[in-house]
C-alpha cells in the first residue's frame, strides 16, 4: 500500500513537472518575439541618442570656431563709421583672438585697393602665408563667406574667408586656417563614442573628422555609395526632423564591417557640413539582442529549476531565502558604501563642470569689459587685469578636497565682484554683513559656493538701470544667508541644466548636512549655507 502511495506521489510530481516544461516553452516563444522586438526599439533609441548628442557636440565645436568671422562680419558692418587705423586694430584684435585658439594655426587680414595689396596683417607660418595669399588673389566676390579645406606639407586645414567692400572700393579679406589634425586630436581624447565612429565632410563630401586621419582632406566615394552630400543638404532644408534621420546600412570603409549609417546636417553660420555617423551592426544591435535572448533563457530556466526545488525542497526553499535576504543585505551595505562614493565623486565632476563652464564665459566677457574701459580708463583698466589674474589664480588652484574657508570665499568674491561691478556699473549691488563677529571666517564652505549664487543671480535675473540687482549677503554664525531679488528673465538665450545648486546639494549631501537650502520668499531669492567645522 505504501508502495502504491509513493508511486502515485512521484507520478504526480513527474506530471506537475513535465507540465511545467512543457508551459515554459510555450511561454518562452510566445514572449521572446515581443521581447526582441522589443530590445531592438531600445537599442535604436540609444543609437539614435548617441547620434543627436554627437550632433550638437559637433555642431557647438564648428560654431565656436565660426564665431570670429561673425565678429569681423560684425566690426565691417561698423566700419562705415570707423577710421581706417580703428577698423584695422578692431580685426588685428578679433584676428588675435582667434590665432589663440589651440586648433588654429594662422589668421590673417588684407586690404585690397584695384586687386593690389595695401594691407597686410597675417599670423602664422611663412609657407601658410604664401599659400593663404595665393587663395586671396583670386577671390573677386566681396560679402561672401567661403569654407575650403586644403592641405599644406601634409597638413589639412579648414580655412574659413569673409570678404567686404567698403565704401572707398577699397575689399577686405579675413579669414583663418583650422588645423584639422589638431581637432582631430581634441575631439577623440575629449568625447568617447558609444560602439560608433563619426565622420564629418564639407558639403562637397572632403572629409574633415574620421577616426583614421589617413582619411582627412580626401574625398571618399564609400562615404556616399547610396546618398550624394548635395541630396543630404536638400533633405534637411526640406525640415526633416532628428528622429526621422537619413539612415542606411553599408560597409564600412575602415571596420570592413556592416555598419547602420546615420547621415544629417551641420549648420554652420551660412554653411553646411555633412555628419556620418556608423555602428556595427553584428557588434551593436544583433549582439545586443542575442545577449538578450540569452539572458531571457537562463533567466526563465533559473526562475523553473527554483520553482521545482521549490515544490520538491521546501526545507532548502527556505534556506535558499535565507541566504537570498544574507545576500541582499550585504549588498545593501555595498550599495550604501557605492553611493557615498557617487555623491563624492559627483559633486568634483560638478565643481569640475562648473570651472569648465565659467573659464569660458566669464573670460569672453570680462575681455569684452576690458577691451571697453581700455579706451575709457587705463588706471581702472590696470586694476581690472590685476583683479582677473586674481580670479584666476585663485580658480587654478589644485585643492586636496571642495573645501574654502569662508574668508578666501570672500577675499575671491571681492575680485570678481568687481570684474562684474565693471560690466553692470550701478545695475548690480552687493552688500556683505557679518554678524559673526569674525569667528564664522574660519570655517569651511564648499569651493566657488559665494561665486555659484552670484552667477545665478546674473545669470536668471532682469538687471537694468530701471530695475537693478540688489545682493546681500549676511554672515551669521553657522551660516551664510545669500539673498537677491527675484525678477526673472522673459527670455532666456541659453538653457539652464543647474550645475551649479546641483554641485551644492550634492556637497552638502555627501557630509550628511541638511540644512542646505534654497527658497523663495517675499519676491526674493534665499539660499541658506551651513558653515563647517571640518
């Protein structure tokens, strides 16, 4: 009779157990075409991703360098005004500026009276300058903009040339050369691509940017076996949009690998360049759904052999639990660990971002105010260079960790303030009170945290005669309360991505601080920093 029994009971658990299989591959095909489709849309959200961030990468890079030809359009469209001798310091000065840029190689400026020379002022080597003045003589249309790239002692530049007449007949030529290689290199050390390579050509289809130099300055058919760079130029002023990109699957010329091609359009100023972007195919997408498809089954046969060990071992169930919740509280505490680390590692990635992006602009403009008072005030303009040296020392220097005691905090935001007080005039005050008594000076506050405020402030607030900015800052004995007037901006020219309260909150998040905060209150802005000890 027992016998009977058990031999029923192992029946019943071998048909329990087949009916399992048998459900678990129905459901694992019903599911794994839904799944793979599924995947393949993901992947083809990043990789279309991937492609807009190249983009606008791209499309920043090559109009930053495009900015010294709208400044010298700019100073000719003035020139009617000008003396001779202004006209030619004002493009002496933009030409220097743009011979500053680590990837230009040399700048000129010629004046032309009757197709002869009476001008000349060129930065940069002799052999570029004999092949510079070449191109110049035989340029005869006055106000256009031409883009050439061309190649000198195996160097390949892009050379970019604006021509004016001016009222006396009289045509001037400015222009300057972009080393191409010296990009090349920038741009691959600085921006990592996801699984791909990009490409960039003028609209005649000479290559500017690959991967393989080799390529830069030729013109390569593969690049347009099934789109020429004229139709691609055509496309995008016919307003296709970024998710509906010109895209094709070919061989690619350097991986000899298929490759998902992604083709758009760079605008420029008034010009266009062609941007390729190619992905593998084997590496990228079917690998990615395979990885998938493998992890789906090993998933599904793990979730059925733990359903059986289940049904069969409920004692081993239970200790499989155990070591299961063993296993996920030391992860918890791994975890834990990991985002202290994140937070710390995030916040220098912020200060990081925010000295990268305050470098830039705020040198832009302050050469803006100094280029101003230099003609107005020498003795004020003395004393502003020795203030920007001073903001920028104190910017270069290497710290061990995020840290400033508050008198350095304000020692430096003396210096800028004034650079900014030069810039605004009577539009932008700040009064500093300290209720301390001196002894919050000494303690700690996060690096550039009085700066970042007053940025902000600059930055989101209307400041005009009519309606100045007002600034306080009152010190108290654990911490700083920094406060404006809130009267925000009807437009703004540039998007926000709050690097600067992020890098705060980040800060003060990691030293477990939580008095951190920021408010509106009464038609004011109010950010309250602790001060610490540490």
């Amino acid at each position: 009779m027992k016998f009977l029994l058990k031999k029923r009971k192992h029946q019943y658990y071998l048909a329990v157990s087949i009916s399992l299989i048998v459900l678990f591959f129905i459901g694992y095909r019903l599911i794994t075409s839904k799944i793979t489709s599924e995947a393949e849309r993901l992947v083809g959200e990043v990789v279309s991703q991937t492609v807009r961030e190249k983009k606008n990468i791209l499309q920043f890079d090559f109009n930053e360098f495009d900015k010294f030809i709208s400044g010298a359009e700019k100073i000719l469209d003035k020139g009617v005004n000008l003396e001779e001798s202004e006209l030619k310091n004002r493009l002496l000065f933009n030409s220097e500026l743009a011979f500053s840029e680590e990837v230009i190689d040399a700048s000129f400026t010629y004046f032309l009276k009757e197709n002869e020379v009476v001008y000349t002022s060129f930065l940069g080597t002799k052999e570029l300058e004999e092949k510079t003045f070449e191109k110049i003589t035989g340029l005869k249309k006055e106000g256009q903009t031409f883009n050439i790239v061309l190649g000198v002692n195996n160097i390949t530049y892009y050379q970019k040339i604006i021509t004016y007449k001016l009222p006396d007949k009289s045509m001037v030529i400015f222009g300057y050369n972009i080393n191409l290689l010296k990009y090349w290199n920038y741009f691959s050390q600085k921006y990592k691509g996801y699984g791909g390579y990009v490409i960039v050509t003028d609209k005649e289809g000479i290559c500017m940017l690959h991967p393989d130099i080799s390529y830069i300055g030729k013109y390569e058919k593969s690049f347009f076996n099934n789109v020429s760079p004229s139709s691609i130029i055509k496309s995008s002023k016919n307003g296709i949009k970024n998710n509906q990109q010109i895209k094709s699957t070919v061989t690619s010329e350097y991986l000899n690998l298929e490759v998902l091609r992604y083709y758009n359009v760079i605008q420029v100023g008034n010009s266009e360049l062609v941007l390729i972007t190619s992905f593998p195919l084997n590496i990228l997408i079917k690998e990615s759904v395979n990885d998938i498809k493998q992890y789906l089954l090993w998933m599904s046969l793990l979730a059925l052999l733990t359903f059986m060990l289940i049904l069969g071992f409920s004692r081993s169930q239970l200790r499989s639990q155990y070591l299961r919740t063993l296993q996920y509280e030391q992860e918890r505490k791994r975890l834990a660990i990991s985002n202290e680390q994140y937070q710390q590692k995030n916040a220098r990635l912020q200060l990081s971002q925010l000295r990268k992006k305050l470098n830039p602009h705020f040198l832009f403009n302050t050469l803006n105010s100094l280029h101003v008072l230099i003609g107005l005030d020498k003795t004020m303009s003395q004393q502003f260079v020795l203030k920007l040296s001073e903001v920028y020392r104190y910017l270069l220097k290497d710290r061990e960790a995020n840290f400033a005691t508050v008198k350095e905090e304000l020692h430096f935001l003396e210096q800028y303030f004034f650079l900014q007080k030069i810039r605004f005039n009577n539009s932008i005050n700040l009064n500093i009170v300290d209720n301390s008594e001196r002894e919050a000076l000494l303690k700690k506050i996060p690096f550039l945290a009085l700066e970042t405020l007053i940025e902000n402030a600059i930055k989101h607030n209307e400041i005009t005669k009519k309606s100045p900015l007002f600034i306080n800052i009152l010190i108290e004995k654990d911490r700083i309360v920094v406060s404006n007037n809130y009267n925000l901006r009807k437009s703004k020219k540039e998007k926000s991505y709050g690097v600067g309260l992020g890098y705060l909150s980040n800060f003060y998040a990691f030293y477990n601080v939580t008095s951190f905060k920021t408010e509106v209150f009464d038609k004011k802005f109010k950010c309250y920093l602790p001060l610490l000890s540490k």
